[in-house]
C-alpha cells in the first residue's frame, strides 16, 4: 500500500478530532503494511498536553509490539510533528515519518527546527514531506475558519433593532454546563446571533446526531435531561436557541417573527453544521418548525422523535386547548414564564424554574412570546400552512426513517388527541410512549424518553 493510502487512513482520525472540538491532527503507526496504533488530537478533552495525535498513536503501537522500540515501523500523520513527538519518534526509533501538510509555527521536521537531521543523534529517521498536503492543510484550515467565524459571532454587536440578554442573566443555571456557540452569518438572520449548543461524548465518530427543537416559551434547557443520556451513549446533540429565545438576540418588534424566516433559519443551521444521521427531537413550536425540515434535505434525517407537537397545516380548526392558550397570552402578554413551568411540573426546583426566565429580563426582551402564538397558521393561506401540508404529504408517502412519539398525557393544548392525529400522517409511527404524570413540557421528565430513544434508534 503507498503512503497516500496510510496518510488517509491518519485524515480519518484527524476528522474525529475536528468532531471532537480538537485541532484536526491525525497520525497511524504502520509495520510491514499492518496498523498498529492510531491516534487523534485530543489535549483539550484529556487535559494532557502530550495527547497529541503521533503520541497516542507511538502508544498505541508500542503496547501491540510489547516493546517501546519501533525500529522496523513507519509513522503517517498528517501535519508535520511538533519537538516533543518528533523527539519522541527518535527515541522510537522509527524507521520512517511521513507527512502532509508542513507547519510553519512549530513544526520540527524541516520548518522551524529539523530535528531529524541532528548530525549528534544516534539515530536517523527519514523523513517524507507533502504527502496529501493539500487535503491535510485543508482540513486544517476549514476547523480554524469555523473558529474564526464563533469567535467573531461572539463579539458580534448587537442589531439596533434588536436586544441581547445579558449573559449574566444565564449564570450557573442548574443542569445546564455546556458551552455556548454562536452564528451570525447566516443570511436569513442577517446579522442577529444565533445560540446552539454543539455536544459530542468524544473524538470517537458519532453515530446519531440529535437536533433538538424547543418550542414557546421554552429555549435549549429543555432538554438538559435528554441530552446527557444522547451524549453517554456516544451520539452529537445539536440544540439551537431560535431567534427571540434563550441566548439568541432578540428582535424589539413582534412583526419581526414569521414561519417562513424562522423555518429558513433553522435550514441554514442544518446546512452550516453539515448535520447528518440526524434524529430530529421536536416539541411544540420545535415541531411545528421541525418537521417542516427533513423533506428540504432527506439524506441528512434519519428519525423522528416527536413530543406534544403538531403540524400547522391550516386546513383544520386548531384545538380549543391551542385557542385557550392564544387567549391567554393575548390577555397577559407578560405571564411568568417560570411560573408556567412550575403549574405543570410540580418537581421542578424553584431555581429551574427561575432558569425559564433568564432569557426575558423585561418587556423588551419578549417579543417572540408575544408573537408566536399569533403565528400557528389557522386558515389555508396562512404563512406556513402550504408547506406544512407539504411536509404532511412527506411524512405520510416518503418518509423512510424511523418515528417514535413521547406525549405527555397532562397537556390539554397538545396532549393525546393531537399527537395520536399527528401519528395518522406519518408513515410507520408505532403507538406513543404516554408519560402519564407529564404536562405540556414532557422534557421535564426527559431521561426515560431519552433512554428509550436511544435504544429504539440503535445504529
């Protein structure tokens, strides 16, 4: 096999570092044509600064061997080592390093310093440069681009006519450690920041990613009791703030909001994240939005996982339950959106509940509570009932993936009766899991729901 060859099996590493938050370095130990150890950056995730991507991989070849000598052994990795694994190399023994793309700042083979070419060393590993350097380099190049673009995301200024909740508001939320990611530029938003979180367990490859969708008056802590559960089990968990909630910006006029600008929004996030194997959670709003995707992009999706939600098709009358709501919020356009959590789940501690309220610190803040309920399409020419019924159209003939539903049976807006019309139209849905005790927001009471989806969309 030729180097070409081993260099892209150390790309497949390096690409489970990038999916791990790590530099995309990626490096294979090879004797006689045989892998003897891989490895992937991953200083960050193990706090160790030798977890470069040559180190593991000299580690893992050194235990296969059962000596730390590696003198008949090439190592592929694909940016050129740093002192510290070139040094390592030599006391190896290598026979030979290759690899892909040269590093100007500290690379030790040729660009800053050529260790490999001591004439005081009692031993000479020869080095092959460039190999794949351009797929190497560009790897590389897009993982710190994306970088670029959050870091610029998070200093973005804010819009003149919209609001930021101040971060403060957000700090040491119960259940909610993970770290806040951004995007600016994507067209639809124009400019307004868009908070998501980005979770993976670890540099392994993840087989399912989770995007999960809250819904009004809810933002992504909604689903710090699932998303612990996805990551133990190996997966991604994409969960976004749309525009008006949680940690996103916050346009200052309810006019601003429609189905057609928030549906493109959540499109451009799909497409900018490159999500893929994804199972789409979707609840409330989450779904009316939701599940108006996967038909724009079928190769990306491959369940459902859908909890008190509908479809917005403007052909039936919404329920009495849906118009109550609406009312309510027409007459106290200011409710207590901690309090509304409390009322329905009785568990909860004074300080989640508190957490609902973190992103609305004032009138200003809450145009979208104000504007979404007026936004469920009620008559056939409402914005979004068309592709809504297009979207029910695809679940119900061309939906090819898996789709389990979790209702809890407390809701009086979105509770059975709708969930079990929602299963008419989508094609091979079994019966739902009915969480008897759980209200409106079933996430609540998310760790068995998520344990259960786990299991059913095994890989």
């Amino acid at each position: 096999m030729t180097d070409g060859h081993f260099i892209g099996l150390a790309l497949e590493q390096a690409r489970l570092a990038a999916a791990a938050g790590e530099v995309p370095v990626g490096a294979v130990v090879v004797r006689d044509g045989q892998v003897l150890g891989v490895g992937c950056n991953a200083p960050v995730g193990s706090r160790d600064p030798t977890a470069h991507a040559e180190i593991i991989a000299l580690r893992a070849a050194a235990q296969a061997l059962g000596n730390y000598r590696l003198d008949d052994c090439d190592l592929y990795v694909t940016l050129e080592p740093c002192a510290m694994c070139s040094g390592a190399m030599l006391h190896a023994r290598l026979r030979r390093m290759v690899f892909g793309a040269a590093d100007p700042k500290t690379g030790a083979a040729g660009s800053v310093v050529d260790l490999f070419a001591q004439p005081g060393l009692n031993h000479r590993t020869q080095v092959v440069a460039g190999v794949r350097a351009d797929e190497c380099a560009g790897l590389l190049m897009d993982f710190f681009q994306s970088r670029r673009q959050e870091a610029r995301a998070m200093t973005q200024p804010v819009r003149e006519d919209a609001l930021r909740t101040p971060d403060d508001r957000f700090a040491d939320l119960p259940g909610y450690p993970w770290e806040s990611r951004y995007l600016s530029d994507l067209p639809s938003v124009a400019g307004l920041r868009m908070h998501y979180l980005d979770e993976r367990a670890g540099a392994e490859a993840a087989t399912i990613t989770w995007l999960c969708l809250h819904g009004n008056p809810a933002w992504s802590y909604l689903y710090r009791k699932m998303i612990p559960v996805f990551l133990a089990a190996g997966h991604r968990v994409v969960a976004p703030d749309l525009i008006g909630f949680g940690r996103s910006d916050k346009p200052k006029k309810a006019s601003a909001h429609s189905f057609g600008w928030h549906r493109q929004a959540l499109l451009e996030l799909v497409e900018r994240l490159d999500l893929r194997q994804v199972v789409l959670v979707v609840q409330d709003w989450g779904g009316l939005l939701g599940l108006t995707l996967p038909m724009a992009a079928e190769h990306r999706y491959r369940g459902l996982l859908a909890m008190n939600t509908t479809l917005g098709t403007g052909d039936a009358p919404l329920s009495p339950g849906f118009i109550a709501w609406r009312d309510m919020c027409e007459k106290n356009p200011e409710f207590d959106v901690g309090r509304l959590f409390a009322r329905g789940n009785p568990q909860m501690s004074a300080a989640e509940c508190a957490a609902y309220n973190a992103p609305f610190p004032d009138r200003g803040h809450r145009a979208a509570l104000r504007a979404f309920p007026r936004m469920v399409p009620d008559h056939p020419d409402a914005d979004g009932a068309a592709v809504s019924r297009q979207a029910r159209d695809f679940w119900s003939r061309r939906w090819t993936g898996q789709s389990l539903m979790a209702v809890g049976a407390q809701d009086p807006v979105l509770g059975l009766p709708v969930m079990r019309a929602l299963r008419e139209s989508i094609r091979g849905c079994p019966e739902p899991m009915v969480i008897e005790h759980a209200g409106h927001f079933v996430q609540e009471h998310g760790e068995p729901v998520a344990q259960a989806a786990v299991g059913y969309f095994r890989p």
